[in-house]
C-alpha cells in the first residue's frame, strides 16, 4: 500500500480534487467548462512540457516564459507587417530554438551553470521583445488563417487540445522509445557514469535545453494565434505555474523524477484548481496562496533532484 501511495498518491489528491469541484463548483462538470480548461492549460502544459525536457538532463530553463514572450512579439510583428504566415510561424520557432541552443552552448561549452546562464539569457529575451514592440502590443486586425492555429477547430475538436495531445505524445516517446531519450534520462541520473558509457553528455544536455526553447516558441505561435496580441510580457505568468506543474508531477507517477504524464497531470490539476476555484466565488488571492503550497510541497518531494539541477557545472 505504501509504494502505490508514493508512486500515486498525488494523483489520487488531484482525483479528489476534481471530485470536491464536482459537486460544489457550479457548472464544473460541464463539457464547455471541462474543455475550456484544457484549452486554457495548453500553453501552460506545452512550457512545462520544454521545462520538463530540460530538467530530464538535470539542468535548469529559467529563460522559458521570457523566450516565449519576445517569440511572440516577433510572430505579431511579421503578421501585421504583412508577411507570409508560414515565415512568421517559422520566426518564432525559429527563436525559441535560438535561445534554447544559446542556453545549451553557454551550458555545456562555456560551463556557466545553467541557473545563471538561463537567466541571462532570459534578461536579453526580455530587452528585444521592448526593443521590437517599443513597449506597445501588436492588436487589432490579423489574419483569420494564423488566428485558426489557435483558436480553429478539427473534427469538432478545438485545434489548441490537438496541438497539446500531440506535442505530449511526442515527448513521451521520445523518453520512453527512443535511444536519445533514454540518453537523455540517464544523464539526468548521473552524467559521470553516463560518460563513462560513452554517451555525449555535452550533446544530450544541449538537446534537453534546445527542446525547452523550441517548445517555448511553439507555444508563443500558438499563443499569438489564439489571442490575437502579442505583447513583451505575453508569457510572463506562465513561469512559475509552468514550474509548478513540473514540480507537481515529479511527485506522481515517477516520484522525484522529471515526467510527461506526471507534467500533464500537474498542467491540468493548475488548470482545475483555478477554474474550480473561480466557480466557487474564491477571491483571486486564493489562487496564488494555493500555487504556493503546491510548489512547497513539490519541491520538498523533489528536493534532490532539483538541487542536483541548480548546482550543475
């Protein structure tokens, strides 16, 4: 009974949770509110799904939201400035990826721990997104065909939970089927014996950070389509409830250890303790002080690991 509760008991705390908003949250349990709350944590699980990529090879991403910001403002600025979508929709890939691959070099070939590196990079993220917007966000008129990848629908199904249901599933194979991610794991573990077995623990954590930047700028094109704004600041609330819900899901599934299931968990049960919250007249504090205890208690789960992350040469 003890290790079902280790491995699952947080899971079961948020099944619990559901259940008190179930029957005390009006119209919780209703299909538009259930499925505005998935649309609602797609961002939020997609940063913490880059995150989570990153703190597999024991390294630190602390330049996520911020990258995610000024790739916003750099798909808003060539969108309204009348350029192909498939060019702004690459831009802002194309950032994250930059910034991530900026981490990573810094990281591995520099050896500036990746706390100090990432946000380093995280202050110059946010200097070019005022730099390319003057402090001004890109609103009004946008084209309809970018606004369908975020706010379009398939098969009845809204595009923003297809996007998430595959960007989770590529990641969990990733980890779980392939060569890499059982690279990218072991390293994480213990990278002394991962190079002692001959894996290019350089290569693999420049990966885990390259993957947290690409995943922040697929969230910024998602992010820009579905709002139709971009701001310098557009992710800012999502670092520490991206961070959080990472947090909350290393302590389900596999317990003091980075995981996409367990992510996902943490993304949804962030999404539903917020909504449920709302619909039960809670005053917006109430939030924040809840947030709060879970990345406590998170992280007192996941102490080890996270220091082993943090204090990584």
């Amino acid at each position: 009974m003890k290790p079902l509760m280790v491995r699952y008991g947080t899971f079961f705390a948020s099944c619990a949770l559901f259940v008190l908003f179930a029957v005390f949250a009006p119209n919780f349990l209703s299909v538009g509110n259930l499925t505005n709350i998935v649309k609602h944590i797609s961002f939020l699980a997609i940063l913490a799904l880059g995150f989570s990529l990153a703190l597999t090879t024991a390294e630190l991403d602390l330049s996520f939201a911020n990258v995610c910001s000024v790739a916003c403002v750099s798909v808003g600025w060539l969108v309204h400035t009348n350029h192909p979508l498939w060019m702004a929709v690459a831009a802002g890939l194309a950032v994250g990826l930059a910034a991530g691959l900026l981490n990573g070099i810094l990281v591995t070939w520099v050896k500036v721990p990746s706390l100090i590196a990432t946000l380093a990079t995280a202050s110059i993220a946010n200097g070019f997104a005022f730099m390319i917007t003057q402090g001004v966000a890109f609103v009004g008129a946008w084209n309809q065909d970018f606004l369908w990848i975020g706010r379009g629908t398939l098969m009845g199904v809204p595009v923003l939970i297809v996007w998430l249901a595959l960007l989770v599933l590529a990641a969990w194979f990733l980890l779980k089927f392939t060569p890499t991610g059982l690279r990218m794991l072991t390293v994480g573990q213990a990278d002394e014996a991962a190079r002692l077995a001959g894996i290019p623990v350089r290569r693999i954590k420049l990966l885990g950070l390259a993957l947290s930047g690409l995943a922040a700028g697929i969230a910024a094109v998602l992010m820009t389509a579905n709002l139709a704004s971009a701001a310098p600041n557009s992710a800012g609330d999502f670092m520490l409830t991206s961070i959080a819900a990472v947090l909350l899901g290393m302590t389900m599934f596999e317990p003091g250890r980075p995981n996409v299931p367990g992510t996902l968990c943490g993304a949804l049960t962030i999404g539903m303790l917020a909504n449920g919250l709302v619909l039960m007249g809670a005053q917006y504090y109430v939030q924040d002080i809840a947030l709060g205890i879970i990345i406590v208690a998170s992280v007192a789960v996941s102490s080890s690991f996270l220091k082993r992350a943090a204090l990584s040469i």
